[in-house]
C-alpha cells in the first residue's frame, strides 16, 4: 500500500493521494487501508518513512557490517549518484515536502527521521566515539544529508541532462578524508594557517 501511495505521488502529485486511489492503485479495499493507516496523516507519514528510511537501508545494503572506510564511502557516494540520476527516487518526497508547513505532526515525522539519518550517517562512517565532539559530528551528519538533498534538487531543476559528477567526486574525496582521519575542529584550519604564516 505504502509503494501504491508513492507511485501516485509520483505520477498524479499530492493532491490524488487519497485513501481511495491508493486502495485502487494496491488492489486492496479502503477498509485495509483505513486499519492500517487510520487516515491520510498516517499514509503520509508512512511514504515518508520508507522514502527517508529506504534510503539508508539501500546504503548499507551492498556492505559488509566491517566494511572498510572506502567501502562505506563509496556506498554513501553510489547513493547520492542514485539520487542525482533517478528523477523518480525522490519525486514522491517533493509532493509530501510542501505538507510539512501545514501539519505539526508531519513536521515532527519529518524531523525526528532526519535526526536519524543525521546520526545514521555516522555510525555508517564509524564516526560515534567519544573522541569527536558533539556539535561537529551532527554538523556532518547534517552535512551529508544535505549533500544528498541538494543533488536530487538540483536534479529535479535540471532534468535528464544532470550531470553532478564533478561535485559527487568532490564529495567522496571529502568523505573519504573524514573516514580515515576524522572530522577537524572549526578553528583548525585558522590554526595550521597562522603555523604556516609564523
């Protein structure tokens, strides 16, 4: 029921997602759909689970629970390129995205699932310990998450002739760089400058 309700977003945009067209779309009665759903808000907010949680899920997949930094990297970075060249992945969560405004409780679906992804990607990129402050390591979770965004945006303006792969290549050797040696400090960069300068 949830693949139906994110093939008509897709195809017919927000305004057709209804209980009905998804029952319809499924091949299930609407009483099915009301049980598991309880309304459209619930139908809502289960497309935008399996949009953001399908994600990383599709990630991790093609790697090994010890997988090494480059792998994981490269399984970060396979996505975004996914994100970037498929203008369906994401198309359904563009239809939801305007709703959040209007809906406390799909603003809050929304956020606390990007907290996840926020703090997904670290642990993908084995950046948990406690040897990293805090305020960093949720910047770069929010970081990559905005990379990915950024991309299927930036794919839906420009269409089929996209082509991100100067920025996805910058992207890994980014990544890459953060995995084998960590995230800096803000102030590092200044402090190296002024050694040089010294």
């Amino acid at each position: 029921m949830v693949a139906a309700a994110r093939r008509i977003l897709a195809r017919d945009g927000f305004a057709a997602l209804t209980l009905e067209a998804v029952s319809a779309e499924a091949g299930v009665n609407k009483a099915s759909t009301r049980y598991y759903f309880g309304g459209k808000q619930g139908l809502i907010e289960a497309v935008i689970r399996e949009i953001v949680l399908d994600e990383c899920a599709a990630v991790q997949s093609p790697v090994e629970p010890e997988g090494r930094p480059s792998e994981r990297v490269d399984a970060l970075v396979a996505r975004a390129r996914y994100v970037a060249t498929d203008a369906d992945s994401f198309s359904g969560f563009f239809e939801v995205l305007p709703q959040v405004r209007k809906s406390a409780a799909t603003r809050r679906e929304f956020m606390e699932l990007y907290e996840r992804w926020f703090a997904w990607n670290l642990e993908w990129l084995m950046l948990t310990g406690d040897d990293l402050p805090e305020s960093p390591k949720r910047g770069l979770g929010m970081l990559i998450s905005a990379v990915i965004d950024g991309l299927a945006v930036q794919q839906t303006i420009f269409g089929p002739g996209y082509d991100p792969d100067d920025c996805i290549a910058l992207f890994r050797e980014i990544l890459m760089g953060i995995a084998e040696g960590g995230p800096r400090s803000p102030t590092a960069g200044s402090r190296d400058e002024q050694e040089l300068r010294g």
